[in-house]
C-alpha cells in the first residue's frame, strides 16, 4: 500500500516529470515556428498579428523552464537557487495569465473586424495593438508583484534552501495568501473569460444580423466565432480546475481548516494533478495562432516550401 505521505512525490516523479516533457516536445517546436514564422515570414503587421505574436512569445519562454522543472521532479530535488526558482515560478504565472488576456483581445479583434471590416476603428490599428500588449504585460507583472515577495519571504524562512510552489508557501503572521489567490483568479481568470465570452456573444449576434440583413448565411465570417469560441472553452476546461483546485490546497493548509494529513495530501495530490493541464494551453496554441492570423497560415507554408525546395 502506498503511504498517503509518498502520493506527492510519486506523482512528481512519475506523472509531473513526464507531463512537462511532453509538453516541451509539443510545445517548444510549434510556438518557435509561430515566433519565427510572424518575426521572417509577415510582411505586414496587423493588430491580431501583434496580440498572436505576444502570446507565442510568452509561451515559448515558459516552454523554455519546463527542461529544468522536469530534471528536478523526477530527481526529487528542489531548486537550490533562490533566484531561479522565483523567476521560473514568475515565468509560470506570467504565462498563465498573459495568454487568456491575449487571446481576450484577439476576440475583440476578431468582433472589430467583422464589425468594422475597412479597419476603420482606432482599437484595430497596430499601433494600439502595440499599447495595449505594453499594458497587458504591465497589468500581468504588477498582479504577481506579491507573489513574488511572498515567495521570498518563505524561501528566507526555508534558509533560501528550498523552492515551493505557489500553493504551497507557508507563512506565519497576518498574510492572506487565500485572499491573494482569490483575488488573483478573479483579475487574472475571471475577468478575461468573461471577456471572452462576452465577445464570442457579439461575434455570434453580429453575424446573426448580417445574416438576416443580407439573406444569405455568411460563412466566411463564421471560422472567426468558431475558433473564439474553441479558446474559450479550452480555458475553461484547462484553467478552472487549477484554479479551484489552487485555492483548496491554499485553504486545507490554513489552521482553521483542521483537515488531517493524508486529507491535505490527497487535495495536493489532486492539484498536482491539474497543473500540467493548466499549462497544456501553451502546447494547443499555436494551433490557434495558424487559424486566427491574417493569412499567416498561407504565407508560413508558402516560406517553407520556398526553403525546402531550395535545400533539394
């Protein structure tokens, strides 16, 4: 019988190991394409292009710290180096939270575009892509500035010794690390899923009235809504249970809570669990950034055709 002690670092070893590599041999080749197919193959730069790209920026740097996470899961070691650990648990974050609210404003584009197709209207300019994608990795950073400090706090209590996890920081005194993850899903999750529900909504009544008005059912506009709506669904599914299961595990740890030890660790087990399906969105995106990119799809594949027939 496996010791409810042992579940953790079993799942580490055997589950969160593997799952990260997978993850990087999925993910890693296809945001590097998109990164370098947007940087060499787009001519001209449109306001969905910039949002795409930042995004796969985003997820390829943090496809770059899952080597590492790997080694030290399945080794069963911790990070020795304080300032590693915080920037790859920074990176994680960023990532997590940077992408819904890219694609949020992808959705916008997206319902712009249709709404306004000669690009008239001043949040469809590059320029204000530009701006905004400043801001959104402003918003992101400031919203895991206390993340950060309490990750140094507990690091300085550990002797700088061992790294944790978010949810796992234990810190004494008048620290509400439930009411800061709380309010870190609601600013960093909810409020871009609603966002983005809200704009495959219009998206989805915008195209309603264009097909009554114009007697005719209009399918070019309906790949749009179709994959707005497939990204909001896949962050829902991805992200919620993390997110529930985050602030469980922060609240089984409080002492009010009074749950016993194999309770605590089963809850722990259980978010170990999800954590790599949090992440898995940055292996499914450039996915996406092939069917929402202005003719990115047709000018990459005109580029690597270009390549392979001047290597033959």
């Amino acid at each position: 019988m496996l010791n409810c002690t042992e579940l953790v670092g079993m799942l580490a070893k055997y589950y969160l190991s593997p799952a990260y590599v997978i993850e990087f041999c999925i993910g890693f080749p296809g945001n590097l394409l998109a990164v370098l197919g947007y940087i060499f193959c787009l001519p001209e730069w449109q306001s969905c292009n910039i949002y795409l790209f930042n995004m796969a920026v985003s997820n390829l740097i943090f496809q770059c710290t899952l080597p590492h996470l790997s080694y030290l899961y399945a080794n069963n070691q911790s990070d020795s180096r304080p300032f590693t650990c915080v920037i790859n648990r920074y990176i994680n974050h960023v990532n997590l939270y940077s992408s819904i609210l890219f694609m949020a404003w992808v959705s916008m584009d997206r319902f712009l575009l249709i709404k306004y197709p000669s690009r008239n209207h001043y949040l469809l300019r590059v320029r204000t892509a530009l701006i905004m994608s400043g801001l959104s990795w402003l918003v992101v950073s400031v919203e895991l500035v206390p993340m950060i400090v309490l990750m140094v706090e507990d690091l300085q209590s550990e002797n700088w010794t061992r790294c944790k996890d978010f949810a796992s920081l234990q810190l004494e005194g008048d620290v509400n690390l439930l009411g800061y993850s709380l309010g870190l899903t609601l600013t960093g999750y909810i409020l871009p899923l609603a966002a983005l529900c809200g704009f495959s909504q219009q998206i989805a009544h915008l195209l309603h009235i264009q097909e009554k008005a114009l007697q005719r059912r209009t399918t070019s506009y309906k790949w749009p809504l179709k994959v707005v709506a497939s990204t909001t669904a896949m962050f829902l599914i991805l992200y919620t249970p993390y997110h529930v299961l985050r602030n469980i595990r922060i609240a089984s740890r409080q002492h009010w809570a009074g749950l016993e030890l194999c309770t605590k660790t089963y809850i722990e087990g259980l978010y170990s669990l999800h954590r790599p399906l949090a992440f898995l969105h940055s292996a499914i995106n450039p996915v996406f950034y092939f069917f929402m990119g202005d003719k990115f799809r047709e000018l990459l594949v005109a580029k690597l055709r270009k390549l392979v027939g001047r290597t033959g």
